[in-house]
C-alpha cells in the first residue's frame, strides 16, 4: 500500500509529548481512586467511555496528516484507503438515496432521478451499508463523511467487551487491555479512518460474544433473577444472529466458541449430577448457539428474522422442560447438530477464497472440479494480493503484540491465565485464526489481537499482587507505568508512521463522476482492472467484469488479454465479447484457444450492443501492469508462465539523475542507463506530460517514460506495444476507440 511522506508539523512533537503526559496522568487518576478490582458500574462505564475517547482522538492523527494533500480530499472530506470499500459504499449511497426519497421526494428529486434506472447495488443487502445510510440520513453528516469516520469510532468500540472481560483484573490493568486492544498495530491498520470495510465491527461483535458467554457464566456463582438471567440469553442469542448478518465468517469464530463449550460440556459431565447449574448453563448456550449457527448458514438473508427470533429464544430456552436437558435426549440434539454444522461448515470451508488454499494440501484429491482445476491453468489471484501473502514470525508478533519480548509475554500470559480460569479458552479460537496469518496472509493476524490485550492485561494484574510486598510507593508505581508506556509505545509509534495514501484522487474521483453525466447510462459497461471495480461503481454507476468480489484467474484473463494485448483488434473484440455477455472461456472450449484467439483477431466485430462499453485506463495502474500481464500470458494448457520484460519504477530523482532499487541508476540527459552488472542506453524517453519525445539509441531494447505524477518508468520497449500503453500514449485507432474523457491520471475510451 502506498505510504505518504509524513509533513513536517511543528506541533507534532507537542502532540507526542501531550499524549504521553496524558497516559501518565491517566495513571495516576486511576491509581489513585480506581486501584481496588470491586468497583462501581458507573466508575466502570465511565472508564470505559474515556478509554474509547483516547481510542479515537488517537486516530485523528492520520487525518490531521491528511490534511496537508488537498489532492485527496473530495467533497471537503478524504477518500477512502481500501478497494472494497466502495462495495459498501455503493449500497449506502443507493439506500440513502431511497431514504431521502420517501421522506422528503420534492427536495430529492435529482438524486431519485439519478438512481431511478440503477438496479439495486448487491451491497445494498449489507448490514453496514444499512447502518451507514441510516447514519447519513440522521445525522448533520455528508455520506462521505460517515464513510471516512465511521471505522474509527466503531473500531473503537472493542474496548468496551475487552474491559468488560477484564473488569476483575482492576481498573489499570482493564483500562490498559482496552487501549492495546484498539491500537495495536494489526487492529489499527485495519480500523484506521478510511477503512471503510465490515473489519471496523468484527472483532467487536466476535469478542462481544466471549464476554455475553462469561457474564452469563458468572451470574452460575451469585443468585439470580430468572428476568435477568434470561435477558442475558436473549442479548447472547440475537447478538449472534445479528453478527452472522454482519459478516458471515464470523460463523467460524461462532463454532469455534461452539467447540470450546462441548468439551466443558462433556467434562462437566464426568464430574457433576444432571441438577447441576453448570451443565444445564452448557446445555442452555449450546442449544441456542447450535440453533442460531444452523439457521444463519442455511438462510443467510433472513438475519434479520434470526436476531428477533434469537431474542425470544433467549428468555425461552430457560424454561424448557428439564426432560430436555436430560442426558440421553441434549446428547442426541447436540450431536445431530454438530453434524449438520460439520456438514455445512466444510464445504464452505473448502470453497473459501482466503482458507481455500490451507485446506487445498489436504484434500486435493476431493478438488480436482473446483474453479481453478479444471482443463485450463489460470492464474491464481492469491498470489497477486498482498493481504494473502505469507507473513514472518516475527511480523506477526509485531503486528500481534509490539515485539517480539512481548509477544513472549502473550503467551505466558495466556497460559497463567488459563490455568487460573480454564473459562478464558473460549477465546482460543481468535489465537488460532491470529496464527492462520503465518501461512494464509497478514489480513489474519488482527484476529489475534483480544488474546495479547487480555494476557497482558492478566500479567499486569498479576504484577499488581508481586509489587504489593514492595513498600517504596513511588518505585512500586514506576514499575508499573514503565510497563503501561513500554508495551504501548510501539503502537503509538506505528500510528505516527503508518500514513496510508488513499486509493485515488480528487481528479480520480471527479472524471470518474462526471461519465455518467455526459455520456453513459447506469446499464452500461466499463472494462477496468479489478482493483478500480467498486469505485468505478459507485462513481460511475457503470457495470464492470471484475471487481473484488469477483476477480479468479479465469474471470481475470479476458480482462488482462484485452489490457496487455499488442493486437487492438483482439483487445476490441475481446470487449465485444463480454459486452454481450459471451464467456470467452467456453469459446475456449469449444473451438479451441488458439482458433478462437485468430477469429477474434480477425476482424472488428461491430456487432450492435445494446448499452454502450468503456474503457477506463487509470494512470496508476501501471504500477501493476506487469503482474496484470501475467494472468493472460499464462500457458492455458500447461500453466507455465514466461517471465515479463524489465520494468521499474523511480524511487528518487535528483536534477537529470533517476535512481531505481537494485542500484539502477538512469541520466536523462544522455540516456545512460548504469548498473552493477550492465552499462547500456535507452532508445527514447517520452515526456506524457509535456508530449515530447527524445530519441538516443534506437537499437535499445529500454525506454524510460516521464510521468505526470512526477516518476520515471524505465522498461522494455514491448510494454509500449500493449493495448494499455497504447491507450495513454493515445496512439489507440480511433475507429474502434473513441476518447471521451480525459485528465492527468485517468483517461476513458468508449467502444464504437
């Protein structure tokens, strides 16, 4: 991901003292009065509150940095910084649009006549568009702004289930659990302002659970009303249903709590009598969670109906005949339900974007139909994305914990406290998904984020009781802050430099708004990258091939032939072909890759189509352009993939002088090209800005290209043959491409 260099601010150091002063004033408050783990409700929520405050005025830093690049702002508000972002946003703007409509028609009526011939968006169903349009609507906000801000104040609220949990461990040690919790580098990352994805409300509502389940837990120690304790159970069960509504891998966190209470369960079984409290709690938890789980996985879209009837169950499933509960009879239900869970649960599993490849060395046998098995060797896209790419141990322990040292802290943390309360192994499953990111991709490790707060806030806890012999009131306080401050400094640290460009510009934004308004309808088309689909969507209000909900190598590779092709006529004939809803891949099929391939380059096909198709070439897609190339000059029949010609992007320029990595180094004014192993020249540079070209040695195989955004490209002459190039070089036959719209980083063709 892009990072901005971070300006230059006098008052950031005043800001970092500040924050710092702050924590330790913080600490002394609480030292002072909240010290004792028997505390109030009141004092509690009131910790809690100022926790989620710290939480989210620490997450102003990044747009406060912002700031100093109008360039990404767009109506008076910063764009997003991840690509699925849009998806959501889609939905939003669509039901948002719909609200206003109803309530109000007479002032809306542009925006009703906007969407009026625009079919509902797919995310329109999503309960985070829902939540964000909702917002929109009552609040004095812009719908940009929900977007920008609403993942640091939802992010945030994960301070209140882990303080929750943590309440016994006594006021500094539950306040200090809570901050780790939401600033730790891998949640940050992902709950950062801007990231507007359904990551801002996972672990919320994952963890949410854990401690529904321990506080029902609790009340099996202490007499209990049968209102409250139903009440319990009903918040527990539709808080369930809701959360598999809201993201739908969560049924895996979901089963995984499942697993953890069987083998309570079971345990409890040996030693208790059938009256016991605890075995009829277990009993209690998992026939609502069996029954929720099971309901969510086969009718996914009435999530809605499962939270009202969850509810309900919750004050119900307390007063089931106790011949329920009986041994022989629960046994049965539970283990008729664990089947259908495992029944339902694999195959999803199996056909799982993200875990599909983990689960693909064990039963690669039983997949040889799958999507990317069959007689043609696409690409994997997996290996294209950097949120699946493997991440070391000691990145993960970074990301995790802050460190290493702490990381090992974490462990023994969890550990003492498992073998303190055996109840905290609930939470296993979140340590387990945490370390999928060793194999799977970094986007695992913020699962195993609630572990390290919780464990470190156990050994603070457990430290608290060690310093208690220590009679030096000042050292025994200094211990502790040094640790507070120690184990928060490296995520304070990585909030100060993880300054994320985001994923296009205010020009980006704007030519992409203004198609729909000159020249295209919402039926029509537009052939991008996947990487630009949602936004595209939501700006344009165009239909795309790809997007990143639907980017395989097999959907992929009509898209990459058409971009990267040296024959336009292949490329407009490719178009052609998905426009009106052909699959290229069963041309394939039926008449071979190669006699399919010479037909369409053949001959334009200027068959008539009934919605008009775009072309939209981002600028800043050919920083990818190589590895775009690589899902269409992959060998369909047997997988293999030539190697792509040189390609590099300028990391600095001083004057004339380029420098490149690998010590490449270029001089613009004589076209001297030096390495550590080659000396040569390049044939031309092409200034896109100026439109000026220089010819040095024509017989080179390298031209350097000068790009508006100020960076040099340096590469092989055959990547300007492509179809790509050729479009921003604007050198496309403009008989079957026509240029409609145009600026410094994107232009847009239209088929004819």
């Amino acid at each position: 991901m892009l990072r901005l260099k971070i300006c230059e601010k006098k008052p950031t150091t005043e800001c970092s003292r500040g924050i710092k002063c702050c924590i330790v004033g913080f600490l002394v408050v609480l030292w002072k009065q909240w010290l004792p783990s028997q505390w109030t409700n009141l004092r509690f929520l009131s910790l809690a509150f100022i926790v989620f405050a710290f939480s989210v005025i620490v997450r102003f830093y990044y747009p406060w940095i912002l700031s100093s690049y109008p360039q990404y702002f767009y109506q008076n508000t910063p764009l997003l910084n991840t690509h699925d972002s849009y998806f959501y946003a889609q939905g939003a703007k669509y039901l948002l649009a719909m609200l206003q409509e109803s309530w109000q028609s007479s002032k809306t009526a542009t925006i009703a006549e906007n969407l009026a011939l625009m079919n509902p968006p797919k995310s329109a169903d999503e309960i985070l568009s829902l939540l964000s349009a909702f917002l929109a609507f009552c609040l004095p906000l812009s719908l940009e702004q929900i977007f920008f801000y609403l993942p640091g104040f939802f992010g945030s609220l994960i301070v209140f289930p882990i303080m929750a949990i943590t309440r016994n461990f006594g006021a500094i040690p539950c306040a200090f659990s809570g901050i780790l919790s939401a600033i730790s580098v891998s949640y940050y990352n992902r709950t950062l302002f801007g990231y507007y994805d359904t990551d801002m409300l996972v672990l919320v509502l994952g963890i949410g659970i854990g401690a529904m389940i321990l506080r029902i837990w609790d009340f099996l120690c202490r007499p209990i009303l049968d209102s409250k304790y139903a009440r319990n159970y009903a918040i527990l069960f539709a808080l369930c249903a809701f959360s598999l509504g809201f993201y739908a891998n969560l049924r895996y966190i979901l089963f995984g709590y499942i697993l953890i209470l069987s083998l309570f369960f079971f345990n409890a079984l040996r030693f208790f009598n059938k009256e016991s409290q605890t075995i009829l709690f277990l009993s209690q938890i998992l026939l609502g969670l069996n029954l929720i789980l099971i309901l969510g996985i086969l009718y996914p879209k009435l999530h809605w109906i499962w939270a009202i009837f969850g509810f309900f169950l919750g004050f119900v499933v307390r007063y089931l005949p106790k011949f329920f509960y009986s041994k022989p009879l629960f046994c049965f239900y539970y283990v008729a339900n664990f089947g259908g869970l495992l029944w339902l649960l694999l195959p999803l599993l199996l056909k799982n974007n993200y875990l599909n490849p983990f689960f693909l060395k064990f039963f690669q046998d039983s997949l040889e139909s799958s999507e990317d098995t069959q007689s043609f060797h696409y690409l994997s896209v997996l290996d294209s994305i950097a949120e699946v790419s493997k991440l070391g141990f000691m990145e993960f322990a970074y990301r995790v914990s802050g460190g290493i040292e702490w990381f090992a802290l974490v462990v023994l943390g969890f550990i003492w406290l498992v073998f303190k309360d055996k109840r905290f192994l609930i939470f296993l499953p979140f340590g387990i998904l945490g370390g999928f990111s060793l194999v799977l991709g970094l986007r695992f490790s913020f699962y195993a984020v609630p572990i390290s707060a919780i464990s470190l806030g156990f050994l603070l806890f457990k430290a608290f009781g060690i310093l208690e012999s220590l009679h030096h009131r000042i050292l025994k306080f200094a211990l502790i802050v040094g640790f507070v401050c120690l184990s928060v400094l490296p995520h304070l640290q990585h909030i100060k430099s993880y300054v994320v460009a985001p994923i296009l510009e205010k020009s980006e934004a704007e030519i992409l708004e203004s198609l729909p308004k000159h020249f295209s309808t919402p039926n029509d088309f537009a052939l991008a990258w996947w990487d630009y689909g949602y936004m595209i969507g939501y700006f344009s209000n165009l239909k795309t091939f790809i997007d990143g909900g639907k980017h395989s190598g097999r959907q992929n590779y009509p898209i990459s032939l058409a971009l990267s092709s040296t024959d336009e006529i292949l490329s407009y004939n490719i178009a052609k072909t998905l426009s009106n809803g052909e699959s290229l891949e069963s041309l394939f099929a039926t008449q071979g890759i190669r006699p399919t391939l010479e037909i369409l380059q053949s001959k334009p096909k200027h068959t008539p189509t009934q919605n008009a198709l775009f072309i939209i070439l981002p600028l800043k897609m050919l920083e990818i352009f190589p590895n775009i190339m690589r899902f269409s000059s992959i060998n369909l029949d047997n997988g293999e993939i030539p190697k792509n010609g040189f390609f590099a992007l300028s990391i600095q320029s001083v004057g004339e002088k380029i420098r490149f990595h690998n010590g490449i180094s270029l001089d613009l004014t004589s076209g001297e090209v030096v390495a550590q192993d080659f000396h040569t020249q390049i044939q031309k540079s092409i200034d896109l800005k100026n439109k000026t070209t220089r010819i040095f040695y024509e017989k080179s195989g390298l031209v350097a290209v000068l790009l508006p955004n100020g960076k040099t490209l340096l590469c092989a002459q055959s990547y300007l043959e492509s179809f790509y190039f050729k479009g921003l070089l604007e050198q496309l036959d403009s008989k079957l491409f026509q240029k409609v719209l145009k600026n410094d980083k994107i232009i847009i063709y239209k088929l004819l």
